[in-house]
C-alpha cells in the first residue's frame, strides 16, 4: 500500500495543493495534524483535508483552535492565531475539528505502523535531537511511527546499535524534489514528513512524504508553491505579519 503523509498544513491552502499536485501516485492519505492554525485560509484546507481520506491525528494547533487547550500554552503569536482560527471557522468544521482523535492512531491495514502528531508517549512532545527520539523509539509499540509537529522532514532510527537520523540531502532550493530513503528490517524508525505549510528547516519548499509498504521506501518531497499569495492571505486576514514572513524563510 502507498500512503501519502502529510502534517502541519497550518491553513496554508497554496503549499498543500502544490503538494497534491506532485504528489505521486498513492492508495491512502494520512493527516498527521495541525491542519489549522498560522495560516488564512483554514476552512478551505480542513475541508480539502476530511475529503481526501480518514485517517486523521489531532495537533496541538487543532486542539487550541477548537477550544480544547488553554491557550496560555501557546506563544502570543500562536494564542492570536489560534483565536483567529477559532472565530473564522465555519460552526461545522470546529465540530469536525473537535472529534479528530488523539495519537497514537492505527489503521488495520497497516499493523506495523503508528501515526502520532508529537510522539507516541505524549502528543505535544517536540522530537526535535536523536537524544529526543531515544525513548519514543524505544517504546514504540510498532516499528515504524509516523510523526509530525516540529515541522522538521527526515527520520530517526535504532537497530540495538546506535541509533541515528537522517535528512533528506537536496540539491536545490527553488524546485520541486524528491529524494528516497529504503528502511531495512529489524530497525524502529521513527520519521517525519515534514510541514506542508510551515517548514522550519531553512527551506521554504511545502515538505510532505509518501511510503510503500511493499518497498518499504521512503520518498521524501518538496515543492514550491504560491508563497507570495499564502503571505497576502495572512496579512490581508491582519494576522501577525511574522507568519508570512517565517514562510519565506521557511524558520
Ligand atoms: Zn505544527
């Protein structure tokens, strides 16, 4: 089976259909969270997220904006974004919002593998070091987890040796790409797709990843997409001006 991954869209309406657009070919999609929360346009992404598949996993940005976190949590550009989302979304769409499970999540098909938004033992957990990444690794309950939330795209891995990560090695900045990453047997990984809508790795390119789980290969993308019209929508909308500007720095 082929599973599209996306995370972190974060109302960013142009990064995710740049994404869909070069997406290659897949039979399910996977949400991995924060589909709302920084960007302009949130009801146009949660209604393109809910119909493009059912596998879901609530952010802690899906939790704030649909009143089901103490916004004291957050940073105040986050808390007035997340308000902003809150009084913008259509009555329906906070109500779909509120019923997207909390992580870890499970699909039958798919036994050795679980889909979290921040780790497997805590849903915010930022994963961010290898030192991060031991424990979950460790305790993980499958081989292979899926998670998002640091907005950081690679993957993290244990054998019983050392365990190590990796970061997909690309050649540009301005194109799309994709570079590809086979796991082998008898490791744990856990690996993050990356952010759709808000990469915070230094490149500005919407991050995603899809996984065949006969080949158990990894291709990790990257896309440009209409940045300029993403940063209009934020500033036209009088969110803060730093989460149109971040985007261009991909920070
Ligand atoms: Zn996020």
């Amino acid at each position: 089976m082929r599973v599209l991954l996306i995370s972190d869209i974060h109302a960013n309406l142009e990064a995710m259909e740049a994404c869909l657009a070069i997406a290659p070919e897949h039979d399910v999609v996977v949400n991995l969270g924060d589909i709302v929360g920084y960007g302009a346009s949130p009801n146009e992404v949660l209604e393109r997220s809910r119909d493009l598949g059912k596998t879901f996993v609530r952010g802690n940005h899906d939790k704030a904006a649909s009143g089901q976190m103490e916004l004291r949590d957050f940073n105040p550009v986050a808390g007035l974004a997340a308000l902003w989302t809150r009084e913008h979304l259509k009555p329906e769409n906070l109500e779909w919002l509120r019923n997207v499970p909390q992580g870890p999540v499970r699909v039958a098909e798919l036994p050795e593998i679980q889909f979290v938004h921040g780790s497997p033992i805590d849903e915010d957990e930022y994963v961010v070091t290898l030192d991060d990444a031991v424990e979950p690794l460790t305790i993980a309950s499958t081989a292979i987890t899926f998670f998002g939330h640091t907005h950081l795209q690679g993957l993290f891995f244990s054998n019983g040796n050392a365990p190590d990560f990796y970061r997909p090695p690309y050649k540009s900045i301005g194109k799309a790409e994709t570079v590809q990453f086979k796991l082998r047997p008898n490791t744990r990984y856990m690996v993050n797709p990356g952010s759709v809508g808000q990469p915070r790795d230094g490149d500005w390119r919407a991050a995603f990843a899809l996984f065949d789980t006969e080949t158990r290969m990894v291709t990790f993308c990257r896309t440009p997409y209409g940045l300029k019209s993403a940063q209009d929508r934020i500033l036209a909308a009088n969110l803060p001006q730093r989460l149109a500007t971040r985007l261009a720095a991909g920070r």
